[in-house]
C-alpha cells in the first residue's frame, strides 16, 4: 500500500512535455483473533476481527449453523459437530475473508447417585447423594421405578419408604437437550405384623 506518482513524457521537435498521476494503493486485510475454537454445546465464545482500511463493514457467518451460530463475532456453540466461521469484508469489488474452525462437544454430563444405607424401614425418608460433572444443569429430575415401595420428593432430594419391597430410583439431569441419568436400588423392609 501507498502512493505513487506515474509520469508521462514526450519530446515534439526538441520540446519534452511531462505530464504526471498520483496513484494511491490500499492494501486490504482481514485476520481474527482465533484460528481455531474448542467449544461446549452452550458456550459462547468472542471472536475479534481486524480490518484494514479500518472501518470497513465485516459480515460474519457460519458454515454449519446446526452446530454454531455467529453474530458481530459471538459465537454460539448449539450442537455437536465442527463448522468454520467466516469474517468477510468486500472492497473495491472483491471480497476478502479470515476463517476460524470451530469444533463443538456435547455437554459433559457425567453423574453417580447413591443413598446411605440402601436398606430402609417402612416410614423412613433419606437424602439422595447425586455427583455430577456438568458445571451447570438445565433440570434434574428423580423418580421411583415403584411408588408403592419408595416415593420421592424432587424439591428436596429426598425419598422415602412406604411398603415392603424394592424400588429402583433413578436421578435424570439435562442440558442443552443432553441427558444422562444415574440409578440406585433402594430395599424396604416388610413392616412386621403384630
């Protein structure tokens, strides 16, 4: 980029004439402040364009918006998958670009639960013990495979007996329409007749 002077000349009958253009060259550039993203359906991440001349217009898009979605350089991961965002300036006539590759993961949604003493009388409420690696959760829902035998009470973790039997109890947690879900066997103890 610069600019430059072009001269012209011409000799008529020992007479030189001259005459001159200045021309100035722009140098158009585009480049982001990532090559390359490792995201986690959920995240967002920022992306940063330089442009040169500044001031110039950048439109950003996305080559897979199933797995992300971009706006004024926001990235937003949606689902698994890999996409390549695009940042885009046109100039004098031609469009020129910078490009990031984007790869997104389901969430991690790892989970154990488990209760003290699985063993149980009739009238008797415990507290679930639930271990999760998600960082966050949409919803965590819990039920009993036998309502007969062990009832439970989502708002609080906590369940209790109230017949004879065995009851699976299973602890669900979603994010980002990812679920998992964990499971423990609870034994209640057959009241005893009088």
């Amino acid at each position: 980029s610069g600019t430059a002077t072009i001269t012209a000349q011409i000799t008529v009958n020992g007479t030189s004439y001259t005459d001159t253009c200045s021309v100035t060259v722009t140098s158009v550039s585009v480049s982001l402040s990532k090559s390359s993203l490792s995201m986690t359906v959920g995240d967002t991440e920022s992306l940063t364009a330089s442009v040169s001349p500044r001031g110039t217009n950048v439109t950003w898009s996305s080559s897979n918006t199933s797995v992300a979605t971009v706006s004024g350089g926001s990235v937003n991961a949606v689902g698994e998958g890999s996409t390549t965002i695009t940042a885009a300036v046109a100039y004098g006539g031609k469009t020129y670009s910078a490009t990031c590759s984007v790869t997104v993961q389901a969430p991690s949604l790892g989970i154990m639960v488990e209760v003290q003493n699985s063993v149980m009388d009739v009238g008797q409420t415990k507290s679930l013990r639930s271990i999760t690696t998600a960082s966050e959760v949409d919803s965590i829902d819990i039920t009993s495979r036998n309502t007969k035998v062990v009832t439970v009470n989502s708002s609080n973790s906590t369940i209790t007996a109230v017949g004879g039997g065995t009851a699976t109890i299973t602890v669900k947690i979603t994010r980002d329409g990812y679920s998992n879900s964990s499971s423990c066997t609870v034994t209640v103890n057959e009241p005893q007749k009088p």
